[in-house]
C-alpha cells in the first residue's frame, strides 16, 4: 500500500467522522431550541 493512498484513507475518514460530528452537534442544537421554543409557548 503506497503512502499516498493510505494518506487519501485517512483523510476520507477523518472527513467523514467530522461530518458525523457536525451532524451531532446540530442535532443538539436543534432539539435545545426546539425545547426552549416548547418552554416558551407553554
């Protein structure tokens, strides 16, 4: 397995879990303020 290659990998993964962890956060942000907009009606 050539270097070049295996530094492509790595950096499809690590863009990848970046992602992941991007869509994580905005799923955290979106269900706090969808629970402080619930707060506020009621």
């Amino acid at each position: 397995m050539c270097p070049a290659s295996k530094h492509s990998y790595e950096l499809f993964f690590y863009k990848k879990s970046r992602n992941c962890i991007f869509n994580f956060l905005e799923l955290i942000v979106s269900v706090v303020t969808f629970h402080q907009t619930r707060v506020q009606q009621i």
